[in-house]
C-alpha cells in the first residue's frame, strides 16, 4: 500500500507525482504537522488517502520551508535524533512464540519449527541446538514495531522538489 501524492498543476515532471509506501509517508508527514503545523495542518487527515492537499501557494510554502530546514541542517539534525528515538525503544516480545523463540503454535508445529537443528551460527547466537520461529529469527524478541517507519533528508529533498513544481496537490 502507497500513498500517491498527485500534483494538480505541474510545472515539470518532477512535480507530477510523488510517492511514498505508508511506511515512509508517516515519518515524512508527521515532520511537516510538527515542524509546519501552520501549513500543513491545512490538510483534513494527511495520513489518508482521501484526496485531501494543499492549494499551489500553500504547496509552494512548504516546499520552501522543507528546503530551507535542509540548508540549514535542521533536517539532518532531526533524522539523528529520529534514529537515536529508534534505537531507544525496548524490544517487544514475540507474539508468535510467547517469547520463547521456539514456534510451537499449529502452524509452527506443522512446520516443524520446534524441532529444527540450528545452523552454527544460529546455535551460538541462541545458545541451543534445536527449535525456531519465523516470528523473530528464534530471538523471542523483535525490534519495536515504530522501528517500520524510517525518515531520511533524502526523502525529504524528493518531497520538497516535488512541491515546489506541484502547483498544488492532493493525496490519493
Ligand atoms: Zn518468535
């Protein structure tokens, strides 16, 4: 699942089409409500695909405001600290192993996971020589589910560049 950002008056290619899987559009859009609330709030619900936006000046406003964040170092810092909030969640246990790192639900029995030998690597890493789960590579732990949404400069230099050509835009 995407969201397509669709300019509704290019003036080049580049401002024809923006897209985002949901997993990048969430942390690219929450940047715009926190940083540019007073523009960006304009839109209705900006992390639904509804065919809500912005209007040409207001598009236009913030394609500035985003490139100027980036040429300041504004940006670069937030992805730091972004990561840095990332990396500080704790890991949730696995919901398909109970925390165990051994499968042992029907379709982890079916799949003899409970009885699979460990490779090496595996072996050393788990500290056993048999049982796996799909869930978490065996680890009864995953990464914190927030870790799914990653946001980058870059992501940030295409959605600018794309709104400085929209002319406006709605997303669909
Ligand atoms: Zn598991």
């Amino acid at each position: 699942m995407g969201m397509d950002v669709i300019g509704k008056n290019a003036k080049n290619k580049r401002g024809e089409y923006f897209r985002n899987n949901v997993w990048w559009w969430r942390p690219l859009w929450n940047y715009c409500l926190t940083v540019h609330g007073d523009i960006a709030g304009a839109v209705k619900n900006g992390h639904s695909n509804n065919g809500d936006g912005l209007d040409a000046d207001k598009a236009h406003a913030l394609g500035m405001r985003l490139q100027k964040d980036i040429e300041d170092g504004f940006t670069a810092k937030y992805e730091t600290e972004y990561r840095e909030y990332l990396l500080s969640l704790p890991q949730t246990e696995c919901q398909l192993c109970k925390g165990t790192g051994i499968r042992r639900d029907p379709i982890g029995v079916e799949n003899g996971m409970p009885t699979r030998e460990l490779d090496e690597e595996d072996s050393i890493l788990l500290k056993r020589s048999h049982g796996w789960c799909n869930g978490c590579s065996g680890q009864g732990k995953k990464d914190a589910w927030d870790t799914n949404y990653p946001f980058s400069v870059e992501n940030v230099q295409e959605f600018s560049d794309f709104l400085l050509n929209s002319g406006g835009f709605s997303i669909c």
